[in-house]
C-alpha cells in the first residue's frame, strides 16, 4: 500500500483479507482534548508507527477524517481553474491521501496479524465506506476529464518515460474503475462494488471464525503417537487456554492438507482432522460461506459486464502480464497430464507401501501426506525429524535469508529494540546498504495465533517514494508454531522456504527506488508480483548459503554432507501432488472467475466437481490446495482471477535462476544487475519489459519443468 490514489484499492483489498495484545485495546475512543495519532506522520525514526500510543479507538475516527480531507484534496483538484498539467493533477493526486494511507497501513496490517473483535466491527463499517470513497474519486468525471486531458496530450507534454507511463497507468485505472460509464452504470457499478466490498470483508471474518472453530479436539494422547514432544506440549498447552484441561487440542493451517497429518500413526485421528480441513465454511452453521462466494462471483461478473467484458477473469487479466484468461489457462492445463501422471504414480508407491505394511486398505487423502513421509525416508532415508534440530528460526533468520541478501546485495541488519511493537514478539531490523546509508525498516512477526490470518505474507507501513521523502517500512509475517517454554524455535525445510520467499516480497519493497508511489516496491501486476518471491526460495539450498544456517540448534555443527545430500535428491519428490493440488486450485478460481454474468448463483459443491472435472482433476486422492469455501486469496485477498501467477511468476523466476547459474551464480555483481533491473524498479515499466531489461528476451518454460520433474 502507499499514499496514492492508486493505493486505495490496494488498501481495499487488504480491507476484506483479514488474541494477544492489541495495542492499547482497553483504552477509550479518541476524544477531542487527545489528538490521534494518525493525524500526522509518526515522530519515530523513519515513520515507524507508534503503538504504545495507538488506541483501538483512533481507527475509526480517522479513517473517517482521512476520507474527508482526502476528498478535499481530490476536489481540489477536479475542480481546479487552472488547465489540466502533469504537476497539478497526476502529481497532486500522488501527493493526496497520506493521513488515510497512514491509518490504512496500520489498520490493515493489524486486522492480518493481530486482530480482535473490536477491530474486525471497524472493518465492517468501514470497508464499504472505503469502497464508495474509493468509487467516487475514480467515477468523478471532472477529474477523469484532466486526468483524460493529459493522457491525450502525454507524447508532447515534455515527460519523461516514467512520468508518461503513470499518465497512462492512471487513465487505464480510471477507465477500468468505470469512468467512461453512464451516469446510470455508474449508479449500479456503486452499488456492486459496495455488496462486493460488504461480502469480501464477511468472507475474510467468517473464514478465520472457522478456522478456529475447526480445532480437533483429542482425548487420548496415545493418540498423538508419531508427533514430537514440544508439539505435543503445545496442543496441550492450547487446549488448557480454551478451557480443555488434560486434553489436546489440535489447530489447522488455512490450506487443505495439514502439517500434523504427516506425523500422525493413528488413522482415525489422521481422517477427523482431515475432514475438519476440507469441510470449513460448508456445514450450514452460522459461518458458512456457500451463498458468500457464490454471489461474489456473481457480482463480480456483472461488474466485468458493465466494464465491457464478458467476465470477470478477461477483465482481470487484461491488465496483467498475461493479458487474456486462454494465456493463464493454457500455462496451466499444459502442466496438468504430466503432473497427473507423476501424482498417480506417488499414489501407487504410498498404495504398495500400505500393503508392504499390511494396512489392510485403500489409500485415502488423509493417509497422503503420512505415507509419504514413509516413502521419503524409504528412499531417501530421510524424514523431517532429522533436519528440523538443523534449522533454528533466528539462524535461518540471520544467517541463512539476510546472509544471502548481504552477498546478492550489499545489505545488512541491525536488530533494533527501541521501537514500540503490538506484540513482544514482533521484531524490528534496520536496514542499511553496502554504503551504510539507511534504506528502511523490517518487522518480523513469525509466529501464530488465534487471531492471525492464515499462511504467510509481506506488507508495509510505509512505502518508498522520493516523492514524499519515504523510506520503507516492510513487515513479514509467518505462522510458525509458538514453541513450549525453554524450547527452541525448530522450522520444517517447507517452513524455511516460506521465509525466503517472503523475504524476497520483502526485498522488493525494501530496495525500491521510485519517485512515485504508485510505482513504488511490490505495486506491479499480480502476475509478477511473485517472482521476485520466488527467485529468492532458490537461495534457501544454494551451497553457501545453506552451509551458513543449517546447524545444529544444540551444538552448532553443521548439518552433515550426507543429509544435505539427502535433502538434495529428495527435492524433486512428492512434486506430483504438489504441483497438482495448486493447478487444482489455481483452475478452479479460473473456472469460478469465468462465468458470464447472466449465470445464476451456484450450488457450490457441485460446481467445484463440475470444474475440476473439466480439467481432468477430480481426482479422489488429491484434492485442491484450497477448497472453495477456504479460498481466502481470491475471496478475501485481492487474487480473484490471479491464482495462476504463482505458476506464472515461477516460469519467470525459474528463467532468471537459470541465469545466475549461467553467469556464475551468488556474486555482487549478479545480484546488482537483478536488483536494478527488477527489485528497485517496482512497477514503473510494463513487465514483460521489466523481465527483458533483466534477462535479454523474454522468459521459456524448459527450466521451471527440469524445476518440478516435469520434462
């Protein structure tokens, strides 16, 4: 998010996404004698946000000041004597907004990472009232009609590129937001994008209800046979907070498959939890989100209708790399035979391994992730207990992701414990480059919660922009289980490259180097916005990297060459099942995103069969990274149409790691060329020419297929 025009619907999108301490959460409402602290910039070093002086109460407050003297600002300038000029319009507007941004920025970071019931009512009232404030700047025909004015006049108007390419991002969003409409069709794009709004934030509040509420509960612990103590401590531990002493409470992630179903022995516990999984948001009770999504799918194809297109994904994707709904499509299911195959033939070595053991049944998708465990260790003579004691979250902290970010870069890490944070365990890094000069903050904040959003994510509260003399504050958030006291901080290899591949959303906002903020860090197209994550998992495994972090919590001895060498040969396996629970996933919001706007509202259930279907992946045993109902990206996250960019930016990230190999590898030199032909650029140029500025041509896809054992 940043303090533009452009920046409102991102803060929109953050709106509808979604206890520990909240920051002064007892504390009254801003009155009149206490000013709020949004009102102006933070006094901290580098705007950091205040929060020993940020209340519940402020948010409300001034999110509704910052509308008002956002629009005072926007009027200003549509109804401005003055003819229509690049400084007086596209500049002002860049310039307009910052108290709403400031609030924005925290208010939305929070309702992600640290919400609570007073937090989740402001979102409620608020997001449709951002919606509209957002519909009547875009819609304003006096202010389109300069920003028009300009546009037409771009080529002669002495600009330079950049400046001429946000002239035309600007008209294009205004255009896509409405602004050639009638006044008629403009009354009704309102009134959808408000019901869409008022649904989006339903979905994202009832979505984390049902994670929690979707908790297994255990009675036995000979049941948890097969986790490892410390787990064990902690699902004690988390049933005593919810009132269940002496039993074991078991939390899920917010993706179809969960971690424990690796680890657990008995079956019946394997097949409850699995279950509790699949069937969030559709068992009729007062959270489920059948109706929710049926008609956010609905209104978004009626709003793709009014904008002249004949559905929501052929508009979504006209305005990203890869233009057209058939480009997306034809990525995908071009993976699909080969990842079907391979994931068949997993199933048949977990089948065989069953037998060998004499199970005495057919394999389910509960058993998926348990036997394959089995599988690994048989033929890899590995499992995740042996490599987890090589992996202690602050080693790979610092000397696995900000050590590769040193020797790509030139930047270094300074822990900072003087800024207020909204929890203990949040933590503050500063961020200097190879010159020493400051370049921004990081917060860190790894660990779960019952009021966290699922998964893992990068934000800000505040972007760069020389524009307005900025420099970036970024977060990354993770949800690492909180360890049993005295316990080390231990993260399965997945959980290491979730931190790389947020650090590298990071990156990107950190080593931006914009004047504007509409350009500014990770403000690209959705479909690019990965990759620069993605490029930066490839560090995770790089041999001096990995021999840098990957020592024992206890003793400090590096992880043995044997077991790098394991780790190694088995990363190509289970690629089958992966790589086809996220086409799976990625086709059915395709599929969802496509329907005309004349479609009635869908049975849910069937629909997600009848899609998968299509794409000859009902398969029973392996079922979509997210179900529909659960789908918090494209419902709740601003992903709707863009679950695809994942494999998208990965054939981009997959080309440019083929690169480095080519041209020597982790040195300086490499990781300069990247960062200033893509990391520092942002979004100031098309990205199919951002890519080519880095690599020569554009991208092929032989080496993310070589990647995933798919040639």
């Amino acid at each position: 998010m940043n303090h533009s025009l452009a920046a409102l619907s991102v803060i929109l999108l953050a709106a509808s996404c979604g206890t520990g301490e909240t920051p002064k959460s007892d504390m009254p409402a801003t009155t009149s004698i206490r000013e709020n602290p949004f009102t102006n910039p933070s006094a901290l070093y580098l705007q950091a946000p205040d929060f020993s002086q940020i209340h519940n109460g402020d948010f409300a407050p001034a999110m509704e000041e910052g509308m008002r003297k956002h629009m005072v600002e926007v009027k200003a300038i549509a109804n401005s004597k003055e003819p229509a000029t690049f400084e007086n319009t596209i500049v002002a507007l860049e310039k307009s907004g910052q108290e709403l941004a400031r609030v924005s920025h925290v208010f939305f970071g929070l309702i992600s990472s640290n919400t609570n019931d007073t937090l989740q009512a402001v979102n409620t009232e608020m997001a449709p009232k951002l919606s509209a404030h957002q519909d009547a700047i875009t819609l304003d025909p006096k202010l389109f009609e300069r920003i028009k004015t300009i546009y037409d006049g771009r080529a002669d108007g002495g600009l330079d590129s950049v400046s001429i390419y946000l002239v035309e991002r600007y008209y294009t969003r205004f255009v896509r937001a409405g602004a050639l409409l009638n006044e008629a069709d403009k009354k009704s794009l309102r009134a959808l994008n408000e019901e869409e709004s008022k649904l989006s934030t339903l979905f994202s509040e009832n979505l984390l209800k049902e994670v929690n509420n979707a908790t297994v509960l255990v009675d036995d612990s000979a049941q948890l046979d097969g986790m490892a103590p410390a787990e064990i401590e902690v699902a004690a531990s988390a049933a005593k907070d919810k009132g269940h002493e002496g039993k074991w409470l078991i939390t899920l992630q917010n993706t179809t498959m969960q971690p424990v179903l690796a680890e657990l022995h008995d079956r019946a516990l394997r097949e409850r939890i699995f279950k509790a999984s699949i069937s969030r948001g559709m068992l009729g009770n007062a959270t489920d989100q059948k109706a929710t999504v049926s008609r956010l799918a609905q209104l978004r194809a009626q709003r793709a209708k009014l904008l002249g297109f004949p559905n929501y994904a052929t508009y979504t994707l006209d305005d990203q790399m890869a233009k057209t709904p058939d480009a997306a499509v034809k990525l995908l299911t071009g993976m699909v035979p080969a990842a079907v195959k391979n994931a068949k033939a997993e199933a048949a070595k977990l089948q065989a391994m069953i037998d060998k053991e004499k199970g005495g049944f057919t394999l389910e998708p509960w058993d998926w992730d348990y036997y394959a465990e089995k599988v690994r260790k048989a033929e890899y003579d590995l499992d995740e207990s042996q490599i987890k004691p090589y992996f202690e979250l602050d080693r790979v902290l610092q000397d696995g992701v900000f050590f590769a970010a040193h020797e790509l870069y030139g930047i270094t890490f300074k822990e900072r414990h003087d800024l207020p944070t909204y929890l203990p365990e949040v933590r503050v890094f500063e961020v200097f480059d190879a010159d020493s000069s400051v370049i921004g903050l990081f917060y860190a904040d790894y660990f779960s919660r019952d009021n966290k959003q699922g998964g893992a994510w990068m934000s800000s509260f505040v972007d760069q922009s020389y524009l307005l003399d900025e420099k970036p504050v970024v977060t990354q958030d993770m949800n690492v289980q909180m360890p049993a006291d005295g316990q080390p901080v231990l993260l399965s290899f997945d959980n290491v490259i979730t931190m790389f591949h947020e650090f590298g959303h990071a990156l990107h906002g950190l080593l931006s180097k914009q004047k504007y903020p509409y350009f500014s860090g990770t403000n690209v197209p959705r479909d690019f916005v990965e990759f620069p994550s993605q490029f930066n998992e490839n560090w995770a495994m790089d041999p001096k990297v990995f021999a840098n972090y990957a020592k024992h919590w206890k003793t400090g001895e590096a992880m043995p060459k044997s077991l790098v060498d394991k780790i190694k040969k088995s990363g190509k396996f289970n690629q089958g099942f992966a790589t086809t629970e996220y086409l799976a996933a990625a086709l059915l919001d395709m599929q969802w995103h496509m329907l005309p706007a004349d479609a009635p509202l869908q049975d849910v259930p069937k629909f997600e069969k009848a899609a998968l279907a299509n794409y000859g992946l009902d398969l029973p045993m392996v079922l979509p990274r997210y179900r529909t109902c659960y789908f918090s990206h494209i419902w709740g996250g601003g992903y709707g149409a863009g679950y695809y960019a994942y494999m998208w930016s990965e054939v981009l990230e997959a080309d440019a790691f083929q690169w480095f190999k080519e041209h020597g590898g982790m040195t300086r030199d490499n990781g300069m060329h990247f960062r200033e032909t893509i990391l520092s650029t942002g979004g100031s140029k098309d990205a199919g020419e951002l890519y080519r500025d880095f690599r020569g041509r554009d991208a092929e896809v032989g080496p993310l297929l070589e990647k995933r054992g798919l040639k």
